[in-house]
C-alpha cells in the first residue's frame, strides 16, 4: 500500500468517461485515483469514431474543445439517412454545429493529458478482482492491493468488473452479431460523408476521418460469424456492395474487427457510494454514434455532484445522478436501436416501408429538430421538480457575457455561474458574470452546462441553492 493519502474516489477505467471525470475531480481538489486493468498504451483502435455537439460544449466548458480540434478531423454538417433525408446538424444551436470524426483515441489522448496535469494519479495493470461497501467507505480489490475511498465509479465498460462486484444485473438482448468495422482507404468515395444505407439483407455505414482513411460499419445477415473469427476486407466489400451497389474501392485497411451489438441498461446507476457510468451502465448499437458521448456525459454529470457533496454539499444531490442520467441512457437505447432494425431489415418491402415512414416524418420540422436533438445531445434536458421554473435542467447556450467572455469559458474550473444577480457570489467554485440576455430571469448554471435555478433575482434564494448544491 502507498504512504500516500487514500483517495476519496477511486475510478475503475481509463476510458474517455473515466478520464473525463478524473479530470474534472482532480480539478476541484478532489484526490483521485484511476485503475486501469490495461498497460499504459493508448490503442491506436477505435470503435468510437464521432464526438457530437454536446460533449463538444462539454469539451468547451473545460478548456478542451480547441485541443480536441487541432487534431483534425472532418466536420460532418449532416447525417444522411438510408438515401432518403438528412438531419442538418448545420441548424443546431450551438458553436458545434457539427459532427467531428476524430478517433476515440484523440478525445483519450486530451482527456488523460488534462487529468495527469490535474494531479489524478493512474494506476495501469491493476484489474479490480471486488468491491467491497461497509458503511460510507468502498474498498476495490486488484491482483495486489486494496484500496479505500468514499466513492468507487465503475467506467470500466461492457464487461465491467465492478458492476459484478456489487451484483448489479446487466437485462437486455443480443441485437445483431457479426458486425465489421474498418478504417479503409477509399478509390471512390462516396459523394456525402456520412453515408448510411441498408438494404438487401445488408447495411453499411461509410464516413470521413478527413485524412486519407474512412470510418466502415458494415452487417451482412448472410455472412454471420462469431467475434472472434478473422475477418477479411472481401467480408466488408461485399457489405458494401449489397448496401450501396459498390465498395468505393476499400483498400489498404489499417484495423478491421469484428463484435456484436448488445442493448442492456442497469436498473440503478447507483448502489450504496458505487456508481456506474458509460458502458458499464448502458450499451446499445453505435448508430448514430452516440455511445461515446453518452459516457462523456454521464461523467459530466456527475463528476461536479461528487465533488460538491464531498466539500459539503447536500449528499442527497447524488441520488439526481440515476434520475437525470438512466432515461437519457434508455433514450439512445430507442433511437440508436430504431436506426439499426431499420437498417438490417431483411424484408426489402419492410425496408422500404421503413425508411419511407422514417424520412417522411423526419421532414417534419418538429420531428427532425428533436432527432438531431436527441443524437447531437443539444435537445436532452433534464427536467425540473416541483415548483422550480420550467428552465431548470434545460442545457444553457453559450451567451455572451457582460465581460467579454462566454458563459462555457464562466464554467471552467468546475464552477457555477450566476447569472444576472445584483449580490456578488464569486468563490472557488462559483462565478459572477453578468449576462447579456435581456429577458430579466436570474440564473445559476451548472457545472455541466445545464440551469440549476432560475427565478426572479433573489440572492437569499441563489444562496440556498449553491449551499446545497455547490458544497
């Protein structure tokens, strides 16, 4: 065991979300400790492929959104779907209006840079063999050493240790086997970026990284075979060709793999002081690519709860984890699941019936904005309790501040902002920035970029808040 201070949280998993919320917790002071069963490598393999608006506002309240992009990357304006419509992500609200490809391992390489210089501590080769609860204290078990802290967060994926540990049940179902995915050099490529088709018994997804490779995401219902069998390109052209009609000229692939698509979601994303995240909470099909971010955004959500309840703040705030975060996890288990049914559809009547409801509905204003909404992440709020104003747990766009600067710029370093108080409430964790927007409504915003309060300008009433919500 170290001499050194025991953590307050220990998190399992060295993913994006484990990193994300490392980051944010060093930041706020909180002594922090990563356990990682791999070695100290990022993989250069990634089946995540897109970070969505969201997280990019996410990415933006910490200082990180400029870092992510100096990587390059294309700027996808819209999805298109099936051939038929495309969502405009162009039209978002949002310094993102976009959708960046960028590997998982660039958002990895960001997000461990900050927490490292934030002072979390990793610990690599260190798979968690249990987890024990005894009162208000959690001790994970690795190989060689035991490891005490208030809170444990499991971010340590599909087949997460700490989920067994505590017993948690994983329900759902096997939706497809068999699915390719490949990073591929294109002779033809398509003329839009991203390409979506199914048909034929067979779908593929075809998108720009914005160099020289292209993200493929392939299923042939009459090529099934078991994850851990070898795959050849031929076995992703034919995809494609069945899909599209041609396989773009695929050559000189840099990773191919081949995994099944799950749809689970645990019950509870908190038991006793563990807390399950990412992954390890939910899985789904990656249509849509929303399940990278939907990790990201289950740290953001909770890494300023830990840290305000462990500086004071009222410990029932943590219990607004599961209730915030669960329905937005079942949500992208509907609509990443729609997405892929419709695609693998053998019935080419069905198909055809599918796709035409869908593109016919998705012309709808109304049905399109809350689709984008839905998969950029901008439309997902978390609604209010009784007698809160109706903005509370709406997102908050980024305004422009009477200072010069912007609300997500207010936000860093873990803060609240209040916004458009005459009293002053400037702390280490909260800020005074004036607002810009005219429409006379106090507010205090969230770490995570979301309205906590809102209301007439009431300083007793912002004070009350940030004594139970900020610690």
């Amino acid at each position: 065991m170290s001499a050194d201070p025991q953590p307050e949280v220990v998190i399992v998993g060295a993913g994006p979300t484990g990193l994300l919320l490392a980051g944010d917790l060093a930041e706020a002071g909180v002594r922090v400790l990563v356990l990682e069963r791999r070695g100290a490598e990022i993989s250069n393999l990634s089946r995540a492929f897109g970070v969505h608006a969201r997280t990019m506002e996410e990415f933006d309240a910490r200082g990180l959104a400029e870092e992510l992009l100096d990587f390059g990357g294309a700027r996808l304006p819209g999805i298109r779907l099936f051939n038929r419509v495309t969502l405009h992500l162009a039209d978002l609200e949002t310094r993102f209006p976009y959708l960046l490809m960028t590997p998982q391992y660039n958002v990895e390489k960001v997000l461990l840079r900050r927490a490292l210089d934030a002072g979390a501590e990793i610990r690599y080769d260190s798979p968690v063999t249990g987890v024990e609860q005894d009162g208000g204290a959690v001790t994970v078990h690795t190989g060689s050493e035991s490891v005490t802290a208030s809170y444990v967060v499991g971010a340590d994926g599909v087949g997460s240790a700490v989920r067994r540990a505590i017993g948690m049940p994983y329900p759902g179902e096997s939706v497809l086997k068999s699915i390719m995915l490949a990073d591929v050099q294109l002779t033809d490529p398509p003329a839009e970026s991203p390409a979506i088709q199914g048909v034929n018994g067979a779908f593929c997804f075809v998108a720009t990284f914005g160099d020289e490779y292209w993200r493929i995401f392939a299923w042939n219902s009459a090529d099934q075979k078991s994850d851990d069998e070898p795959i050849e390109l031929d076995e992703v052209r034919e995809a494609a060709r069945l899909a599209f009609g041609t396989d773009f000229g695929m050559h000189s692939p840099r990773w191919l793999s081949r995994f099944h698509s799950d749809e689970r979601q645990v019950p509870e994303y908190r038991s006793g002081n563990v807390f399950l995240a990412g992954d390890a909470a939910h899985c789904h099909s990656p249509a849509g690519g929303q399940g990278m971010n939907t990790g990201l955004q289950d740290a953001a959500n909770l890494s300023w709860k830990l840290a305000a309840v462990l500086r004071g703040a009222d410990p029932a705030l943590l219990d607004t984890y599961h209730s915030e975060r669960h329905p937005v996890g079942k949500a992208v288990l509907r609509s990443s699941g729609a997405i892929i049914r419709l695609a693998a559809e053998r019935s080419k009547l069905k198909a055809a019936i599918g796709g035409l409801a869908a593109a016919t509905a998705l012309h709808i204003k109304p049905i399109e904005a809350k689709a984008m909404g839905m998969i950029s992440g901008v439309g997902i709020h978390y609604g209010h309790g009784k007698g809160e104003d109706a903005l509370v747990g709406h997102r908050a766009n980024d305004i422009a501040l009477a200072d010069g600067t912007r609300l997500y710029e207010a936000l860093r370093g873990g803060r609240f902002v209040v916004l458009d108080s005459a009293e002053s409430f400037a702390g280490d964790f909260t800020a005074d920035a004036a607002s810009a927007a005219p429409d006379g409504e106090a507010k205090v915003i969230r770490p995570d970029g979301y309205v906590g309060w809102a209301g007439e300008d009431d300083p007793a009433a912002i004070r009350s808040y940030l004594k139970h919500r900020a610690g």
